[in-house]
C-alpha cells in the first residue's frame, strides 16, 4: 500500500488514512474512540481521539493515549485577537489534560528544535515568550507573587543531537533528576500529511514524544515511562515531506488513473531526490513567529500567569 | 501541454523543457545557441545560453541576451575551499559578462529580497559582506587605497515592495539618478524545476530581470532598457514551487501510464492548494548563509578588492 | 568649558546644559520658549522647546524649530498597556506636528540606523511593524479600504553609509524624487548626556536631520531645504557615549573638587580610550524590540490604519 | 578604597590592581608567581598567574588555581589569517590546561550565556561552530572517523536562569551525571575593569566558574568540587561595568587632585544610575561573531577535529 508510508505526526491524520484505506470509510476502529467538538468564537474544529487498547495502537500506529486536535483555519493569519481565542481554547484543553492544575504543580516546560531553522525552531520560540516563575519562587518564595496558588514554572531548550553530541532525551532526564518537576510538557514541530493542516492545527497528547515507529526500547522516547513523570506533549505542523506531498497528489489526482510499482528502480529515485526536502509556506518565517507567541500565551494563561 | 507551466527562472531549465517536448530532443532551437564546457577544479559544469533572435526568445520563453549556467553538486555543501573554487570561477564568468572591466568602473550592487524570509534573503545577505569602495573613494580618493586603478563600489538591498509599499524599480531608479553608477549587478534568489539544481547552480545573465512573462511594457523590470546602464543578473534557486515539483514527479513516475484534465475541477483544486507553498531544503538557513558568501566572495575578486 | 563638549541629540538636554552654565540656572534664553506639561494617563512629561530666532538656535547650538519631548520613566519596561497609552500620545503630538494631517497625504516614513548593530536598529524596525499602504491604493485605488480617506504610506531602510558606499540622503533623494510623497518622517536612534534618558525619551522635531554641528553647507541633510518637503524626526536615545558619561560623573562628583587641564596629554588619552565606545543598559536587544514596536503603533495610530 | 571596589573577572587586572595598590608596585605576592612570555607570531602577550596558597587567592580576590592571559591588542579587528593564529596559539595553551589531552577523553563544552543579549552572546555563538562527535562514535563507533584516536565531544547552551528558572548548575549537574564527561570546558564572556581589554584578551584557567565573591558555599558554582571533574574555563571580557569606567577615569584623571567620600548620598546616586549599564565597543555585533569563530576555532584544532 502506497498511502501507508506516507508520514505523518497527527494522530488524526493516522486515522483518517485507516479510515479511507477500508472499505466503509466510517466504520468505528477497534479500540479507538473519536468525539468532534466545534467552538465557535475561536472557529475551531475540536476532535478528541482516545486509543484504549494495544490493537488501535496497531491499527493507527500510535501509541496508546488521548490525542486532541484543534483545527483553526485562521490561525496562519496575523488577526491580534483571534489568536488570543486559541490561546484560550488551548488553555482549556491543556487542564483537560493536565492532571490537577487546581493543585501547585512544578512544571518542566521543553522547546524541542533546532532555533536555527526556521521550521523547527516552533519550541525554542515558545519557551522565549514564556512567564518563569521557579527561580523567583525559590530564593523569595510565595511572598514574591500577590497569589493564593502559584505553579512553579521553569523550561529548557535543550537543542538538537547534531549541535549537542547527546540525545535530547538524555539531556532532560539529567534536568529533571536535578530538578524533580511534577509534569512535563514538550512542545515540537510536527510534520502533517495534508497541506491544509500546515500551521493551522494543534496537537495535544499525553502520549508524550516517542521518535521513529513506536515499537521497541526507546533511549530517545520523551513518556512517563522512560521520564517517571506525566509528559504532555502540543505539536503544530510546520512541514510537509516533500515525498508526501506528492504521494498525496497522486492519490487525489485519480489513484484509479495509474498503476506503478514503488519498487522500480526510477519511481525509487524519483522519491530518493524528494528526501530532506520539505514543503512549508512563503512566510514560515512570520508565522513560527506568530504561533510560538500563541502557544506560550496559552501556557501563561493555564498556569495563570501574565 | 502540462510541463509548459512548469515555473523556472533558468534559463537552462527551460532550455531543456523546450527540448524535451520536442520530438527529438537534441534538435538545435533556432536562434539559440548553447555552448558547454566543464571546469575541473570547482567540479563545475558551465553552459553558455545565447538567445540571438526574437523566434528564440520566443521559443524558450526568456528574454534575448547571455545566459551562463554553473552547476556545482557540492557547492550545498560546507567546503570552504570548494567554495573558493566556485568564488574564482563566478569571478572569471562575470569578467566575461561585464563589458570592459579592465578600466575603472562605478558599480552598484543590488541584493533584492526580504531578507526576513530565509530562502528569499540571499540578496541582501551577499549585500552584507560587500567590500565597497565609493564613500572611501569620494572622501579620501584614491590615495585610500595602495592600488592604480580600483572600482568604485556601492551597494543596495532596497527590500520588499510589501514592506516599502514602492517598487524595487522606483528606488533603484531613484539611486541611479543620484549615484550615476556605470552598470550594475543585481543578485536574486530564484525559482528552480528541478530539486537537483536546488542550492548547486548559479545563473548568470546581461538580460537583467524582467518579472512576469517577459512580454509587454514593464515599470518593474530591471533591464538595461528600463534603467538606462547595463544590468547583470546573478541568481541561485533556492526553492522549488511545490505544484512545480508534483508536476515533475508525475512527469517522471510516467505521463503514458495516467490521463487527467488540468482543467478538471478536482485537479485545479488540487493544485491550488500547494500556491504559496515552495519546497526547500532542510538546512536551508546554514545554505543560504554560505551561498550568500561565496557569491560576494566572487564578487570581490572579480572587482580586486580584498 | 568641559561640558559643552557633551555630546546629545536632544534639545531638551542641550537646553539644560546652556542654562545650567549661566549663573541665574532658570533665567529664560531670548529665542527660545519651553512650555511644560504632564500627560497623567501615560505618566509622561511632555516639553516643548521652540527656537524662533538665529540667536536662540545659535545659544543652544540646535536648528531654529519645535521640538517636543516626551519623558516616560517607566518606557524602558515591559508593560504592553502602559506602551498602548505612550502610542497614543505619540501619535496625538504627532497629529500636532504633522501639518493638515487631515487632508490625504502621501507620506515616506524612513527608519535610519544599522540593523546589525542592536543599539542603532530603532529606525529599521519601525519599519518592519509599519502598516504601509502606497503599493494596495496604486494596484487597487481606494476600495481597497473601507474608508473615506487614508494616507498613502510608503517606507525605507536606507541602510548606513559603510554598507552602502552612498550617503543616506543621496538614497533618500532619488526616491523621494521617483516616489514624491508630500511629507516625510524619520526615525533614528539617539545619544543622550543623561542616562536616565536611556530608552524613557522620545524626541519629535520639525527641523529633521543635520548632522555634525549644525553650521554650513550639508549634503548630508535631511532637512525640508535639502528634500523639499517637510521633514519630521523622531528620535529615542539609546546611547550615552562613554566619555559623556565620564564627564557627567566629573560634573557630579563635584567639580569644585578637583581641576585638571582638558588639554592635558594625559587627560585626551583616557578620552581618546572612551572613544568608539558607548554605555547601554544591560536588556538593550528587548528594549529596542519593544520601543520600535511603541513607535511604529504611534504612526499607525496617527495615520489611522490598524 | 575606591579601586577595589572595581569590578574585573580577570586574575590579570586584579592582580594589577592589588600591586598599584602597594606602596612597590612590583613586589611580588605572597603566594602568587607571574610569567611572562610574548608570541611573536599572533603578536599576543602571555602571562600565566599561578596563586598557589590561601594568602594568595585572598590578596588577589580569586581562588587558587592557574590562570592564563593572551592580550591580543588586534583581536578586535577582522583579519582572517591573524584570527587563525590566535586560535592555534590558543590551542596550545588549552593543551597545556587540560590534563593528558594526548588520550581520548570525553569532553562537555558548555557555553554559558544569553544568546539574545549580544555582548552575553559569546559562549553559546562559540557551541554553534564546534565540531561535535559524540553522537557519531555513539552511533557508529571510531570506524566513522579515519583516526587513531578521537576524542568524545559533546557541547551545551543552557542559557540563563532568568529564562530557565533553574540554575546553571543544575542543568550541567543534570547533564553530566547522564553523559559522564571526563571533563569540562565552560565558555563565557566577562567583564573587564580596562577598556583596553574589551574583546582583545582571553583568559583560561582551571578554576573553574565560582560565581560572586568567591567565599562560602556556592550551589551555583561551576569548578571541580561542585562538578566532580576537572573545569576548564575560556574567558573574553566584552564589557566594562559602566560604574567601573568612571571610577578607573577618575583614577586616571589624577586622584590627588579630588577628594570625595563615597559614602556620601550624592555619590552614591551618581554611582547606583550607572547601576546595571555597561561600556561596550560600537560593533560589538559583529566583533562577538568574530571572537567566536577564533575560540570554536582553537577549540577544534586543539580536539584535532576539523
């Protein structure tokens, strides 16, 4: 199957793609619950998918947990006060997700990326705007803030493994060993399959961030199990794989039309040229910008700082 | 025909797509004449494009005049003195190119491009590591300098007609009037067909730029026309237009095998959804910075200053 | 006398400074008027000097013209209400300085200054947050807007003269002869004697821009005779020159208690040392992220386009 | 004393400071040795200060340990191949610091600093050029390098705590118990008490970083003791504090001509407004990219990674 190698992060576009490749494209999955929400006043199309057992973790191929969804058509554009309506929808999502907010929590917030490439540098960009509060609290304590309840936030950039020489992985174990946070949240680039989702939809997981397949030992995954504690993870696609792009041009433009073997020799290298290529918009710049502001105000605004 | 809308800014590019779709594709093209040769120590391939007639320019598609081509595979690559290589050899294309640079010369370098977005901002970023001579020249004279004969060089990087709500032409020919430069070299980020060529080629031309389709009265055109003194494009491709690169998979995977319309509702949909979007490299910032200096690097060999 | 030699861009300052020297420290100077009030709303002090008469401009050793300066202590920090109301007071001196701002104008606003070098990049990032209009009302006239009248901006970064090889003003004139707007602004960043001074002060004058003493014959002039059309400047000091506050110290540490000779080889050594060298505060890379934004909303304000 | 109240990170200056302050200038200390040397080649001046007993490191403020210093007076400028010979010297002086570098070692470099703060910029602009190895050998073992013997590099920006909430120490603390260096070289930029020194002199030493007054029990302190291995820290003063610029003009200017007490409530608001400002040089910009290239540079020549 040709559709099953194209990649993407999106829990929502992994299932779409099951979906569509049976027969009956809305026939339920086994053991993977879907609930769609429409919020008005952010425009936002909310779908909550919950995977409960290890055979709809196979059939979606990720793992089990909940995944929500924020679609925001508008979100690409410069529009001051939509975007603080995302900020708050995310803001309401992220307390659904984060066990206890109610309670003083010490938050670990993570920017995974390279800062110096443009599409990936969506998580360093939100730590940057982000209001601390753990060094503060700990030489002055309580006293420093005029509040009942004040979460102890602190966050890290920790770079890529090119830069540093060290799994990003092994880099926040050491953190969080040093500091002992109650939850982590992670923020990262993602890569979707559709163009249309390209800086208009937010990932939330408590699945945290498991590179590459989602079988096996994993030194580099960023979950409960290898951290010891509540990883949350908020995504955006910024890129799309140039070979994705254009299997799903092929599959729009009439699958029925062609016939090809995807292990012939010229198709293999057309796709090959394709690699460490990807698709983004002319003004990523200004739009990672744009949504890195828009992310670190929702997490100001579930923590309740500002 | 399909690939005739294929977007590309080479010369060399179109030059081939012509030929391509002819039915023997090694038939001369009247009116052009294409001359090649390989130079080994920058491993570069040079092709030499001459548009001579007006059927010519017609038949590719681009204005009459010098086309030069160098494609260097490495040159994406982080090899400081490969990169010298292809200094010297751009250096030597451009005494070529440049009538009569033996005497002394006032010349304006023109960097266009938003340098906010990355892979638009190779124009202004070669601006930045200019040596330029002319405000030393009309303070101190030549006596600054240890040397008989030295151009007078002055640069500019007028930005974004979206940023200066002016076009690029109406400030260059604001600064011309002023300066009265004797020819000027103009330095753009350009459009590719092909990924392979993405970063490895460099274009030059004494047609200057000429947005658009090249037909009809142009107020933004950068031409020894419109300006009134010789204009010598440089151009790298930094992006591929993403509809460009479906186009030219399907081409690939085999045009017999499939037949659509591209004036079928669901194909022009398709298509438009991948406007605004362009295809690039993963490491695209670190490429533009090294391109950026190899070019001003020629740029001051060509004009002796170092 | 020592403390003529301070360098400062501001009127208010070199006002102080004339008065300071005279015996009786509050006798007024003739040419010269001061009028004083306090903008409670914006917490800011607002002085308005006139120089009227050739004695008075030569007494101050600034142009004959209005100068209004606005004093907001609290500017330098990062309270995003507090720089709204700053924005709107700007923007009403503005509509004060700005002749017939009711009327239509076409009007160029250039932002001076090297955008590499942090304490010098005000004037380019006005820019970059400008709302322009010129290039939508030439394409599309005045249905692009939805409004009964709205001003025809434009904007320039000219860059500086080291990168350019031209004087500021040889660009700004080609393109204002090219463009002709009625009226022209300009944004620079400024030196102060006064640290306190430092990113709280924001100068409006009608007299432009000459640099050096103020006497003679100035190609480099950014003035209403050298362009021929009104020029407004808008300055911030974000500088004190070090050997300025060398000299200030000295002034109040006591200067009663020590004299020494200014032309003593010993004393120009430690000056000379001072020289190319410059006091800022600590967070000046934010600072001027958050002044050029106060200033760029205080034009859109003015120009009413939001 | 008013000099001792002079802020210097360098052994150098604050040896200097302890001698002028003694009746003979050049006595020795107890407990200190100085030597001397010049290297023609990079035209840089080497003197090592070795403070060897408790006495010493109370006499000169800083704690037992060997300290180098290489004033290069044309560091500050931009000429290529001299920067080269400062790296290589440099290098040989990193050899003679680090212990048995002729056997592979593990090595952390951390560079300390806030890369949006340019003149702070230093150490984390000094990571971004280094050659990095450790994610290579981990992956593919020694055969990914055609060498006998390679050291394991790893490297890390923590940034500040203003923006982490944590301490430095923490996160290198963290980082080092999961990756287990053998040792540590920390890069950051200082502040200097003689304008002269700014960007001109680098000192290394194997002390380590101890924060503050260099007395008591330090959680933040960055040396042997706290760490665990042995620290190897590169300075560059890219500051002066601008409190210490006029307290040294005074000095100079002839302190028997003036007498005043710093005590006095005048003084001290004179000084306290000089609070939180520094002195740098006009293109700071670009001399931190420079210097940062010179340092990552000795850094890989003296790994032998190139």
């Amino acid at each position: 199957m040709f559709s099953s190698q194209i990649r993407t992060d999106l829990a929502l576009e992994a299932h779409e793609t099951v979906q569509n490749a049976g027969k009956d494209s809305h026939s339920p999955i086994h053991g993977v619950e879907v609930q769609e929400r429409y919020h008005k006043k952010s425009n936002t199309q909310i779908t909550r998918v919950f995977i409960t057992t290890k055979n709809g973790a196979k059939a979606i191929g990720k793992p089990m947990g909940r995944y929500i969804t924020m679609e925001a058509p508008n979100m690409a554009e410069a529009d001051e006060d939509y975007h603080r309506e995302i900020s708050k929808e995310l803001a309401h999502q992220l307390h659904y997700m984060i066990p206890d907010l109610k309670k003083e929590k010490s938050i670990l917030v993570v920017g995974l990326g390279n800062r110096d490439v443009t599409a990936d540098a969506l998580g360093p960009d939100v730590i940057d705007n982000l209001c601390i509060t753990r060094h503060i609290l700990q030489e002055y304590g309580k006293a420093a803030y005029n509040k009942e309840h004040i979460h102890s936030i602190s966050s890290l950039a920790p770079g890529v493994m090119a830069k540093n020489g060290m799994e990003t992985a092994e880099i926040i174990k050491g953190v969080i060993e040093q500091t002992r946070p109650d939850i982590m949240l992670v923020i990262d680039a993602l890569a979707a399959r559709n163009i249309r989702r390209l800086n208009t939809t937010i990932q939330l997981t408590d699945t945290g961030i498991l590179p590459g397949s989602g079988v096996g030992n994993h030194r580099n995954a960023l979950t409960r199990e290898s951290l010891g504690i509540p990883v949350i993870a908020i995504g955006v696609p910024t890129v799309v794989d140039a070979a994705t792009i254009v299997r799903s041009a092929l599959d729009l433009l009439g699958s029925s039309a062609y016939v090809f073997d995807p292990d012939e020799p010229g198709v293999q290298k057309t796709f090959q040229e394709l690699n460490n290529m990807y698709v983004t918009n002319k003004d990523i710049d200004e739009t990672i910008k744009r949504l890195s502001f828009t992310i670190s105000e929702a997490l100001n605004i579930a923590f309740e700082i500002s």
